[in-house]
C-alpha cells in the first residue's frame, strides 16, 4: 500500500463548464499551486443531478476544455480533462465518479474541488458520508458566503471536521481526511452570461480563443457571425 504522504494528489474539479472559460482554467491553475496537488482533473459532469442540464453536448463540452488546455502553457500537462462520466449511468453522482476514478488509478489521493455554495448543499448530496470518507475537500470561497458560515458547515457535516489549531484554513476530517479553505481566489462567475453574448454573435472577454474557435465551428450556444 502506498503511504498517504507518497501518493499522488489530484484534485477533481466538476461542473458543467458550459461552455470552459478563462476563470476555470485560472481557478484550476491557483488550486494546483496552492494547494501542491500532482494533477487537477476538469470533470465534466454528463447529467448533474443538483444543477440544470447542460445546453452543449458533453462531447462539445469536454473538446472546449481539451482546446483551452491544449493552448495553456502554464498546466505543463498537470491539468487535464477526463471524460470518465460519459461511460458511467446518469444522473452523475459524485460519489460514482470518485470511485471509478480509484478503479481505474488507486493509490492516489483525491481532493474535491467546490465552491463554498456547494459546501453547504452537500447534505443533500448522494450518499455524502461515504463520499466524506473517499475525498480530501478544497473549499472556494464565493463572495456571499461568509467565514463563519464555512465554518459551520463543516463542522454540521457527517462526518463533520473539526478545525486544526495552527492553520486556520485547514480542518480535520474522519480517517485522515482534511479540508482546506481558499480565501486567495473566487470561483468562477456562471456561464450563462457568457452564452449570451455568444448568441449575439460576440466574443466574450473570458472566452479563450480556442473555445470561441470550437463555438463559432459548430454553431453553439445560438451562435452567428455579428453583421
């Protein structure tokens, strides 16, 4: 067995990313370094069970995130795309993508990228206390969602976390598992605003311009060319 201080750290990152723009690609860079992971994986989800269906394709929706990536120098190949919940049954419940991943590479140790809006839904997740007991927690912070509320909300998990004296960013869990706070970079704003600019034939600031290359090749999001 490897020792948990020698295997590999990835964090998984899962959203719709409808479409991936430059605030993911950043978040996912920031979480990488920070948090001194050995890979970070974008998931995007096929069917999310808690979020409204996607408008693209998963298909168009995991090649924009390949395109972005492919152009981003800085992930040096540590940042990565999977599309492993194409194969897995709907709706895509975290806790089955946690452990497909395990199948297809054990050993590693696996941190959950989300949002401090998430944290506090997560009672209502699938299965959460298995899940709990499977994943580390990176927790982003978002501007309507205070310090204390985080707080709370970790220590109402079950499991809960209960906070490590010398770090107050750092939270302990049941059997080793930890939660870390970042207060240094917000998660992204949706991309709903981003659709629709594209639907009337704009190029969005956010949007790199791979993305906005596979958009305008394939028509997504109502696309047209701006008269």
């Amino acid at each position: 067995m490897v020792a948990a201080d020698e295997a590999l750290r990835i964090g998984l990152f899962g959203g719709t990313f409808d479409p991936v723009h430059q605030g993911h690609i950043e978040l996912a860079l920031h979480v990488l370094a920070r948090c001194r992971l050995d890979r970070l994986l974008f998931i995007p989800a096929l069917l999310p069970p808690h979020k409204q269906q996607p408008v693209a394709s998963f298909a168009h929706r995991a090649g924009m995130i390949e395109a972005a990536l492919a152009d981003c120098r800085q992930t040096d190949g540590r940042v990565r795309c999977s599309r492993i919940e194409e194969r897995l049954p709907a709706p895509s419940y975290t806790l089955n993508t946690v452990r497909a991943l395990i199948s297809e590479e054990a050993g590693c140790r696996y941190s959950l990228v989300i949002g401090a809006d998430s944290l506090l839904d997560l009672p209502h997740w699938h299965r959460i206390d298995e899940l709990l007991q499977t994943v580390d927690l990176i927790v982003v912070k978002r501007d309507e969602i205070d310090r204390a509320a985080v707080d709370r909300a970790l220590a109402a998990l079950t499991p809960a976390f209960v906070p490590n004296p010398g770090h107050c960013d750092r939270w302990h869990g049941q059997g080793g598992r930890i939660a870390l706070y970042l207060d240094d970079i917000e998660l992204p704003v949706s991309s709903s605003a981003i659709r629709e600019e594209l639907a009337k034939g704009m190029a969005p600031a956010l949007l790199p311009p791979s993305v906005l290359a596979h958009v305008r090749r394939h028509r997504l999001y109502g696309w047209k060319e701006a008269v």
